[in-house]
C-alpha cells in the first residue's frame, strides 16, 4: 500500500477492525460478472462469475457487473447530470462505464463517469478513450464505491489513486454508497499538485467539495442521501432528466390550477 494510500486510510477513520470486518463481508460471492464467451463447438455462453480485481481493471468489451440497485441508480444519475450540463459545451466529453486505455504500462479500467475536455476526437460512436492518441487525460473521474466486496472497494480506493495519479487524471472523487442502504453517503477524493502528485480535497466550511478543473461544487444533501452538484461561480443546481422532467410536471399543473381559478372567479 503507498504512503498516500495510508494517510487517506488514516483520514477516514478506516480501523484494523473495520478492514476485518470488510474482509468477512459477502453478497452472493461479491460482486457478479457477466460474461460471452464462445464454447468449443462456436456456441455463445453467457457465464456469471465473482468479479475479480484483475477483470474489474481490465473489462473486456461485453463484460458487465451486478452490483446492485443503489450503484446501479446512482452512477446513471451523475453522468446524467454532468452530460446536460456540458451539452452546450462541445469540446467537453461526458462518459459513462466506457473502456479507458490511460497509458503505457497502465490498466484499462472502465470508470463509471468520466470527464473530458479537449479530447482530439469525441466521436459519438467511441468505444474506447485512448488517453495517449487523444491528448488529454480525464480532468474528472468519478467512481462510485459498491458497497458489496470489500476486494472491489479496495480498489478504488487504493488501487485506482495510484493509476489515475500515473495516468494524469487532475481529479479523483470517489462516492461511498452505505451498507445496508438507505444510509448517509460518503464522498471524498484527489487533486493532482504542481508536483502531478494525488493530494486529499479538503472541503469547505459547508462540506463541499471543489472540483476546480470543471468549476463544479460536489456535497451531499441535508439528509445525506443523494450528491449534489452546482456550478461554483453561480450556484446554479446540475438537475437531471427526472428533475427536469417533475420540474415541467409542476409548472403544468399549476398552471392548470391558475387556469381553473380564473375561470372559477370569472364566472362568480
């Protein structure tokens, strides 16, 4: 484990016995692969295997992880977010679960969201961001913790800081889903230093946490359920689909309601 890997341990409060406890934790063997492969006789098999540590750092393409319903509702979310926001933006790249070849001597990990700008060739039909042919390496990786194998937490959380360190990745946010869920959420991450070294993000008086490549605040809501991003110079809320879509719901109906009203008071 490196010195950084320790002190973030430290940090976080992560015990002996907590680690031990991480240790004896299943769910169904962990986390599940799901993988075709193609049998003797030509044939496509679907396996479903434990995902190891090996397979979860270098995907095939096809490969896919049950992780459960929290991870699975909250990683779609956040790119969900971020690829609205950056929509007008064309030279910022929004990916979400797509293979990331970060370099030489690197794995090729398929992060759950990552940001771009300035890739040489966004093209809509990418399957694979090459960091060395598009010049640029991530300005923002987002990986949101299974809460399910303690194997896989580990590397995120210690295995990644280093690659995602080596490869240039500015900022590192990692989100902690709880165990058992619903619970509070965790988030807690890196910044790469003038010496292009991971050093911890401190948050702010209100728990926020910047994210300066992008202008972006991360926190948490009040109830410590659910991420919240805002853009840093104006406050303004990265909404979702769903968000914007309930937001239109409300208008409508209220404007509904105003129309009854009038007609109401137009007839009395």
């Amino acid at each position: 484990m490196t010195e950084l890997a320790r002190k973030t341990l430290s940090r976080e409060g992560r015990s002996a016995d907590r680690q031990s406890r991480e240790e004896e934790e299943t769910d169904f063997g962990g986390i599940l692969l799901e993988r075709w492969v193609e049998r003797p006789d030509g044939q496509m098999e679907q396996l479903l295997v434990p995902l190891t540590p090996e397979d979860y750092l270098n995907p095939r393409f096809g490969d896919k992880w049950l992780q459960g319903r929290p991870h699975s509702e909250v990683t779609p979310d956040l790119a969900d977010r971020l690829r609205r926001w950056f929509k007008p933006r064309r030279e910022v790249l929004v990916l979400n679960d797509v293979r990331h070849k970060l370099g030489p001597g690197l794995p090729n990990p398929s992060p759950d969201v990552s940001v771009i700008v300035g890739a040489r060739n966004p093209a809509l039909d990418l399957r694979t961001y090459d960091v060395v042919k598009q010049g640029v390496a991530p300005a923002l990786i987002i990986e949101v913790i299974s809460p399910i194998d303690a194997r896989i937490r580990r590397v995120d959380e210690e295995d990644k800081v280093r690659h995602y360190q080596r490869a240039g990745v500015r900022e590192y946010l990692l989100v902690r889903i709880p165990r058992p869920f619903p619970g509070p959420f965790e988030i807690f991450g890196y910044r790469l230093d003038a010496a292009r070294t991971y050093q911890p993000l401190v948050p702010d008086e209100a728990g926020r946490l910047l994210c300066e490549a992008l202008g972006l605040w991360f926190s948490l809501s009040p109830e410590r359920d659910r991420l919240v991003i805002e853009d840093a110079a104006t406050g303004e809320l990265l909404r979702s689909s769903q968000q914007e879509e309930e937001e239109r719901k409300r208008a409508e109906d209220e404007i509904v309601r105003l129309r009854a009203e009038l007609e109401r008071l137009r007839k009395a």
